[in-house]
C-alpha cells in the first residue's frame, strides 16, 4: 500500500480533480493559508505507479508542485503481531528512478572516486597485480550510470536516458584521460604484462 500525497498550488485545483475523477478514487484534500492544496491518496503499489506517472503528465510535480510517496502499513482491528505484518513493501517506480539518478549524479565525489579507480587500474596492469585491478573495479561508480542508461530505455519518457549516457560517457573519458597519464608518467615497458595480455586477447 502506498499514500501519495499531492502538494500544488489552488490555482492548478482542476488538474488535481480531473485526475481523482479520471481515476476514480477517494481523496483526501487539504488547504493551507498559503493557498497550497495538499491531497493524500491511498493506493496498491501497482496503482500508484500510475497515479503518479498520469500527475506528472498533467503537470503536477512536473510543471508544478511536488509528490510525495509514503509507504503505508495496514494494521488491522484485533489481535495481529509484528509477525503478521508484511516483512516486505513494494518499491515504487519513482523511488528506484530517484536512487538510480542519486548514484548517477556527476560531483565531486564522483569524479574522484572514477579518478581514483582509473589510476588504481593503471598501476595495476603496469605492476601485473591482479588485486589492485580488483580494487579498482570495487571502486569505480560507473554501475550507477549503467543502471540509469537501463532505465532509461525501460523508462524513456522520465527524461533520464540522457542523464546516464552523460555521467557515463564523462566517467570512462575521465577513466581514459588519467590512464594515458599515469602511463606517460610511468617508465616504459619492454614487453606487456600479464594482465595486459589477458584483456587484449579476443
């Protein structure tokens, strides 16, 4: 069960009761002295993804506004235990998109962290050491960009595609500018590595 709560502005009130109307559901509806609209639905998982997908085209929490989504837990009249009660909750849709994009955001961190794993895997073809390679596999970020590129084309119209070809493509550029770099600075070799080897045979 999830509890979707709706904030916007009165002004957009017609869209918020188009899409309960639409979506034949009870809502409950709240006004501030702000002139704000805070409407909290209650829905299965599976609905909510909908719900939520059908506001954002109609502007709510896109254009306007913000959602909220709460995971709800259901404790009935008498006697129930902790044992009786779901030992797992569904994941909403716009909860994994917001992880995905959070793994996938280029900061700092980031680009340190791809930095790091980029010289880690340089020295460790150089030096033939096959657990620095592994820790800098450990690591590289670049699984959040992977992950958010994967989405993206399940979920093309979120818009988030592009945001992990970006982060992506700027990690393993990164990745390759300080390989080169670490392998100018390092004295030259007379022969490849094994690791070397290893990753160049087809």
């Amino acid at each position: 069960m999830k509890e979707v709560k709706l904030l916007l502005p009165k002004k957009h009130e017609d869209a918020l009761n188009d899409l309960i109307d639409d979506f034949n559901i009870s809502a409950s509806i709240f006004e501030s002295k702000s002139d704000t609209l805070l409407c909290l639905i209650w829905v299965t998982s599976e609905k909510a993804n909908a719900l939520v997908s059908e506001a954002k085209k109609r502007g709510i929490g896109s254009a306007f506004g913000s959602i909220i989504i709460n995971n709800v837990i259901i404790v009935e009249s008498g006697e129930q235990t902790i044992d009786d009660l779901p030992s797992r909750l569904g994941v909403n849709v716009e909860e994994i998109l917001g992880s995905l994009r959070g793994n996938a955001t280029i900061s700092p961190t980031y680009l340190l962290l791809t930095g790091l794993a980029a010289v880690l895997a340089a020295l460790g073809l150089y030096y033939d050491s096959v657990v620095t390679i592994i820790a800098s596999m450990i690591v590289a970020p670049l699984m959040g960009p992977i992950a958010l590129t994967a989405a993206g084309l399940i979920y093309p119209e979120e818009g988030i595609l592009k945001d992990g070809i970006i982060a992506e493509t700027v990690g393993l550029f990164l990745s390759v500018i300080l390989g080169l770099v670490v392998g100018l600075i390092l004295p030259p070799m007379l022969k490849p590595t094994h690791e070397m080897l290893i990753r160049a045979v087809l």
